[in-house]
C-alpha cells in the first residue's frame, strides 16, 4: 500500500473540524445561548489551531488562535454570543479554509479584514475595550485569557476554595501525544498545588511498556477559580480520561494544607496514593468525603457518558477507492462462490456441499455489509445546505428557511458526492427564481419566510430526493413562448405539461429576465440533468403557479449492485433490473400472431408498446415457441420486452462497459454471471423512451 | 499524414538508445507488433458475448479475471473479413489510453509469436501507395530480415472507428412493420 501524506491527513482532519466548527455556527445563530455549542466550536477552533501549528500551517494557526480567542471570552462568559460573532467567524472560518487548502496564496488584506470584523463584533457585543486587547494580541493563549477574566469573577476573588482532583489518564495517552506535564502546569497556574503522584498502577519492571502510561494523580488545588476552570484543564482529553474534582471546603490558611509532601510520595512510590492522603486528611473533611465524592462522582460521570455517547460514531478513514477494491474482490468472490455453489449441486459429494453452503452464506452475508460499508445518510448531505442558504438570504436579501426531512436515508457514498453539485444548483434554483421578494410575496398573501423542503426518501431500489419551494412556481407558457423563440421547439408543438417543464434541462435555457450572480446562466439545470443521468436517476418536475415547484430525484440506491432478472433472447443472456420490472407474462401465440404490424399489448384494459429483444439486437436465430414479456416501467410510462426465456432472479455486481462501448445506449452495463460468462444489462429508461415513441407513432397514425 | 505526425510524437515509445521491447503476433499472414510495455497477458480463446448494436470492431466482450472488457478485431478495423479460430488463436490484453482513461483491451489474432528487441533504425514510414492495410491505422514498418513487421497505430484505430453516440439511438427502435 502507498504511503499516506501525512500533509492529506491533516487536511482530511481540517476539512471534518471545518464542517463541524461551521455546523456549531449556524446551530448556534438559533441558539446564541447553548453553552454546548459555543463549547463545541471553541473546541474545533483550538483543535484546528494545535493542529495546524503542528503541520507547519503556521498563518492559518495564527489566524485561527484570534477566532479561538473571541469564542474563548464567549465561553467563559465575559461576552455574549452574538449574531455578528456567529458571522464573523463563519466568514472567517472561510479564509481557515483557503489557507488548508493553498496556506502559500496571496490573501493581501483578507485575513485583517476579518479580524477587524471579528474584533468589530466582540467590541459590539461586550460593549468594553478589553476584548480589543485579546483579540490583538497573538500571544494570549487561552489560560491567560482566563487571567483576564478574573475581574468578571470578582465575588470569587475573596473566596479561596480548596479542591482535590484525582485524574487519570488511558494509558495510550503518552502514544497520543498528550503530555500530563502540561496538565500539571495548566493546574499550578490556576493557583497553589500539591501534586501527588499514584504509583500503585506501575507493573514490575520487565512488565513495563516504555509507552504506557501507568501514573495517576492526586493534585490539592487552593483557587479563587470556579470548578468550570478546573474541568478546562482538562477539556482536550475529558473523554477518555477518569477525573474526580471534590470541593474540599473554603481555604483555611491556618490549617495544614497537605500533611504529606511530594518528596514522601515519590519515596514510597509503592503505596497507593489515596491511602496516604486518607488519614492526613481533617476529620470534618474525613467525613464528608464520601457523599461529596459520591456526588460528584455522578455528575463526572454521566457527563463523561454524555461525551463518550457523542464518540460512540467512531469511525475509520478508509481511502475511497480502497473500499472499492474491496468492493471488486467481494464481486469477484460472488461469481466464484456461485461457480463453486454449481460444482457442488452437480457433485455427490455431501462434504462438498455443506462447504458450497457455508461459503454461499457468508458470501451473501459479506456482500451485505459490503454494501452497508459504502452507505451514509444523506444528511451529511444536507448539512451543506445550510450554510448555503445562510449565503443566499445574504446574496438575495429574502428571507428563506430551509427544511430538511429524511437525513437518515442513506445513499452509496459516491452517488452522495455526485448529488452534491446538482442540489447545488437546485437550491440556488429555488432560492432565486423560485421564491419571491417578501413584498412580492406579501402581495400574494404568503408568509414572508420563503420556504425551501429538502428530503430524501426510499422507496424500493431508489431514493428520492426532493427540493421543494413555495415559490412562485413555473410558468408554462413562459418557457413554451422561450423554447418557441429559440427555436427549441416547433411553435405551436403538442407537448405534455412533463414535456415542457423538462424543457428547462436543456442546454442554455434560461427564462430568467436579468442574470444574476447566483443564477439565469442555463447552464446549471444542464448539469443538474447530466448528473442525474450519469447516476442513472431521472428528475420529475411539478409545479403550480402561484404555490411552488417540486423537483425530485429518483436516484438507485446504489451504483455497484443491482438486483435483476436474468432473461435470455437468441444465445445471449441479459440482465433487466428488478426494481423496473413491473410483470411478466407469456406472450401467447395468438397474440403473437395479431400484435404484428402493431407490436401493442392489451394489458388489463390499457395499451403497452412492446418491443421484439431479438428484432433489436438481431439474434439472427428462432424465436423459442412460447415466448415471454417483461413489462418494465419508469414512472409512469411501461413496455413491454419480449424475451426468448425467463431465466430468473440474479443479484449482480455492475461493470462499466468500457468508452468503446459508449456508444451503446441500450446497455447501461455488464454483469459476469456464475459460469463466468457476461450479461449486459438493459438500460430500461432508453428501451422505455423507445417504446414511448413508437406509442406517439401510433397515435400519430391513428 | 499520420505517419509524420507519428514519428513526430516518437511513437511507438523508442527508448534513448533506439530500441524498442516488442510483442510479436501474427494476423491474417501479416506480422504485427507492440510495444510489450502495454500487454497485459496473453490468453486462450474466452467465452465471448456479443453486444448487439456495437461496432463491429469491438462487437463482443469478454470476462477478463472478473473485468468485462471488450474483443478488439484488427481484421474487421482493417476492413478484412474476420477469420476462422485455429488452435493456435489467442487474445492478447493490452491497456490503451481511451479518451483519457485507461483501458484494458482484448486483441483478437492468429497466433502469437515472440517477443523481440526492434531498432529504430529498422523503422521506417507506411508507404502511401501499395498497402493492403489503410496506412493511417499504421504505426510504422520495421524491417527484420527479409520480412516487415506492421506496428499498429492502436490509438487511430479505437478513434477511427468512433461513432457519434447520438447516431446509436437508431439502434433500440424497433424495426418499422
């Protein structure tokens, strides 16, 4: 295997806090008071900061430690979140990502300006000149920002409190680059320590693991700072750690801090540390250690629990195309497993063929959790689109609320990429052209808060995802009078309402009066369509006037399988997908005989075009004597496939047919079945068109 | 034309000291060669599925160790009629740059041959006139001994042949009755 640039690494890791930082923004527009939230980006910000110092990003660690510095006074409560600060840093947070991505560009004034803004919204939103001078300082990190919050916390100043804490650390910490040092230091600063370190843990000599940490400590902290600085101290390693903080009562100067001293602890190493400080301890303090620790015991741990319930989504970056190798090795598997599965059925070998069935069950099972492997919901998806819209009622000055319903539908990871670029373009659709001005829509008695619904549903081998507006919608004759004037259409042509509202996936089509920066190009529902092909979806438009359109995506769930039904005509084997496939049923002979010249089927009261498979693809052999039809459907429209016999159900793995063979558009691919032959597989939505137009030739000629 | 514009791009890939690995195999009495840098392997006769409405050229695929890949035949490229198999027949893979994208390719021929070292200096350019084969699908001729070994232009063959994809919608109508 390559070796991995460790520079990718850490834009991978930049990219995800990036998401999440900015996620943390817009939840918290909502809710500027959401202490989890302020603390979640200001995590992100100071994770992104120590990260990028250590990859050698040093302006994008600069920059960032002034953002991570306006959210640290937030989160300490010296200034309010406000609704400025939330933009601020999302705009900054866009520069963080140019200097990942190019951290040698040329961003001239770009980076001050937003720190002018950012300084602008904390001075606006504290109403004080201090957070001016934190904010100019690169210096200050977060630990002395909190010095400077002492004025803030002046009723505590008098107040000297003594607290235990009793911290350990997994013993991978050391592996992970954390240095407890530094934890000891942070805790020293906050005021009078007495560190003990617990030795018990550390295993005789030869069990030793040179990177392990086995220590724990046992730290009497006399502060006037409240507990939540404490539990900062520790804030980057909370999850995995064990931490007790006990409040042991006001300082009292005359009483003995600590009856045992460092040096005694470090000389009896081998004695547990919290034995040792037991007995020292003041009677009163004796006695009320155990509800207090119970307490707080509690409250530690279900916060741990809350975090560690957060971290359970672990997950493992695995390169895209690693998992598809995987995916070919298990396809090709398949194809053996089922060769074996025919040696066995023929063969008398009993042993033989309980091995044929083990190996078919764990094939079956592994392709399973093959497939689910390349699932995520679409909601990752989604989650883009806020920040989008974000962007939109800025660029557009409506006001737009975006709905998301279905984010947990999920979609082969690939088809997810690919559906980003179109939902793009569809947004800013429905943004620009669909939704009205708010005068325009309080003319037309509309709530002024335009609506845009994005959701995603499953139905059968396919998802669809819907943009939605409560627009204005389209105006049919609009586009009719366009397509007319540009020649895109006959005048006066006959057309379906469908007919016409895919006009507006043509190249170049735009009914949109002025261009603006976000859209009327006709360009974008031109890539909206190629994508949507390419993924082998298709896009039904509906639209009423005056209430909105819907544009939805019909896309199969994934682009590697596909359950199919295994057909023959003439000597050749094909595949037609299953989710398709609507019935099938024999074509009799006497129907045969009176379909010729027509080629239609009555099927329960409605007429389906049908199409001679061995006619098309010129078998050149007999027809068998029974033949049979396979209606398939796209939507709405049906035909029926007469093939030459039914073979049955196939789960196949999809191979792309190579550019030569681009130029056939009856095949959407190729499959290898289990006697190592190839079948290609139909493509229905082409052989569908096929069969919709020799309908429209009837009707013509009727 | 082509041939000038082939020795421009310095192909087939001379290396610096004007020699060249090459794959011999034989088509309809001819010697061809390629460079041995593009085979992938060299097989016995595959099952082959025909797919209806292809090229002729590249009219079947077959099942390449779970790739499906497509039979190229030079003969019908060539304008030849396609030949009998003999047992001596073999498919030879080789990976093509297609529009941009590598591609695995089976060649149908004879038999194969060798694999030989040619010289650049051997080489010399299709004469206009007196060719059998069309003189834009060809390379160059390289002389060895009293014979001459056809080294094919494999890129002008898989784009000559290319057909718009539009005019292939034809192709799924059914036939007017």
């Amino acid at each position: 295997m390559s070796t991995i640039d460790p520079l990718d690494i850490f834009r991978a890791e930049a990219a995800e806090l990036l998401e999440q930082i900015e996620q943390g923004l817009l939840d918290l527009e909502h809710r500027l008071d959401d202490r989890a939230l302020i603390d979640s980006v200001f995590r992100g910000l100071h994770t992104l900061k120590g990260s990028g110092a250590m990859f050698g990003f040093d302006a994008l660690a600069a920059f960032t430690h002034h953002c991570e510095t306006a959210f640290d006074r937030v989160r300490k409560g010296l200034a309010p979140a406000t609704t400025d600060l939330v933009m601020a840093v999302l705009a900054a947070r866009d520069h963080m990502r140019a200097l990942v991505e190019d951290p040698a560009g040329d961003y001239g004034a770009t980076g001050a300006a937003l720190l002018k803004q950012l300084q602008d919204a904390v001075d606006g939103g504290s109403g004080r000149t201090e957070p001016t001078a934190a904010i100019d300082q690169p210096e200050t990190i977060p630990a002395a920002g909190a010095v400077a919050s002492t004025a803030g916390d002046a009723a505590d100043k008098s107040q000297m409190r003594r607290w235990r804490i009793r911290f350990s650390l997994p013993p991978d910490t050391l592996f992970n680059g954390t240095n407890p040092l530094a934890l000891l230091d942070e805790m020293r600063d906050l005021g009078d320590a007495e560190i003990q370190v617990d030795t018990s843990n550390v295993p005789p000599l030869d069990a030793i693991k040179p990177t392990d940490l086995y220590l724990s400590w046992v730290v009497m902290l006399t502060t006037d700072r409240p507990r939540a600085d404490i539990e900062d101290v520790f804030i980057f390693v909370m999850d995995e750690m064990s931490l007790n903080i006990e409040e042991l009562g006001p300082f009292d100067p005359a009483e003995p801090i600590l009856a045992w001293t460092p040096a005694e602890a470090v000389a009896t190493p081998a004695v547990a540390a919290g034995r040792m400080a037991e007995p020292a301890l003041p009677p009163a303090t004796h006695a009320a250690e155990k509800p207090v620790h119970a307490a707080t015991g509690t409250s530690q741990r279900s916060e741990v629990a809350d975090s560690m319930a957060r971290r359970k989504a672990e997950s493992v970056r695995v390169p895209a195309e690693r998992l598809d190798e995987l995916m070919d090795r298990v396809g090709e598997l398949v194809i053996a497993q089922s060769r074996l599965t025919q040696i066995a059925a023929s063969s008398l070998d009993a042993q033989l063929r309980t091995v044929s069935e083990e190996m078919e069950r764990l094939c079956s099972e592994l392709r399973t959790t093959m497939m689910v492997l390349r699932m995520v919901p679409v909601g990752t998806l989604f989650e883009r689109f806020r920040r989008l819209v974000h962007d939109l009622q800025r660029d557009t000055g409506k006001t737009i609320e975006l709905v998301t319903a279905g984010e947990t539908t999920e979609m082969d990871k690939t088809v997810i990429e690919r559906l980003a670029d179109p939902l793009v373009h569809l947004v800013r659709n429905a943004a620009d052209h669909g939704l009205e001005s708010p005068e325009g829509r309080h003319a037309a008695g509309k709530s002024e808060i335009g609506r845009v619904t994005l959701s995603a549903r499953q139905v059968g081998g396919e998802v669809i995802v819907t943009i939605a507006d409560d627009g204005r919608g389209i105006d049919r004759d609009k586009i009719r009078a366009k397509a007319e004037s540009s020649g895109l259409i006959p005048v006066g042509a006959v057309m379906s309402d469908q007919e016409v509202l895919q006009l507006i996936l043509q190249p170049g089509f735009s009914t949109a009066a002025t261009v603006t920066n976000l859209s009327g190009r006709g360009v974008g529902m031109d890539v909206v369509k190629k994508t949507i092909d390419s993924l082998r979806g298709t896009i039904d438009i509906s639209t009423r006037l005056g209430e909105g359109t819907t544009i939805a995506l019909r896309i199969p769930l994934t682009l590697a399988i596909i359950d199919g039904l295994l057909v023959r005509v003439g000597k050749g084997r094909y595949v037609i997908p299953l989710p398709a496939v609507e019935e099938c049923l024999e074509l009799s002979l006497e129907e045969d005989l009176r379909s010729r010249g027509r080629s239609f089927l009555s099927l329960r009261g409605s007429l389906v075009p049908f199409i001679r498979l061995r006619e098309i693809f010129s078998t050149g052999s007999k027809p068998d004597p029974y033949q049979k039809i396979v209606v398939v459907s796209t939507g709405e429209d049906r035909v029926g496939l007469v093939v030459d016999q039914i073979i049955g159900d196939h789960q196949t793995v999809i191979k792309s047919m190579s550019k030569l063979h681009d130029d056939v558009s009856t095949f959407s691919g190729a499959t290898i079945l289990g006697d190592g032959g190839v079948a290609l597989i139909l493509d229905v939505a082409n052989l569908v068109a096929a069969g919709r137009e020799q309908e429209a030739q009837l009707r013509a000629t009727a | 034309m082509m041939s000038n514009l082939a020795s421009e791009h310095s192909n087939p890939p001379w290396r610096e000291d004007g020699e060249l690995e090459a794959l011999t195999f034989d088509i309809a009495g001819e010697t061809f060669a390629l460079e041995a840098a593009i085979v992938r392997e060299i097989l016995d006769l595959l099952p082959e599925t025909a797919v209806p409405g292809a090229r002729a050229f590249v009219g079947s695929v077959v099942n390449f160790r779970g790739k499906v890949i497509p039979l190229a035949d030079i003969r019908l490229a060539f304008g030849m009629p396609s030949a009998e198999v003999t047992i001596d027949s073999r498919i030879v893979v080789v990976e093509v740059d297609i529009e941009g994208t590598p591609t695995l390719v089976g060649l149908r021929t004879d038999k194969v041959t060798e694999v030989l070292t040619l010289k650049k200096s051997d080489s010399e350019p299709p004469p206009r006139v007196g060719m059998r084969w069309p003189t834009e699908l060809i390379e160059c001729l390289i002389k060895r001994g009293s014979s001459v070994i056809i080294f094919p232009d494999l890129k002008a063959i898989f784009a000559a042949n290319s057909r718009k994809p539009a005019a292939e919608a034809e192709v799924i109508r059914h036939p007017k009755s």
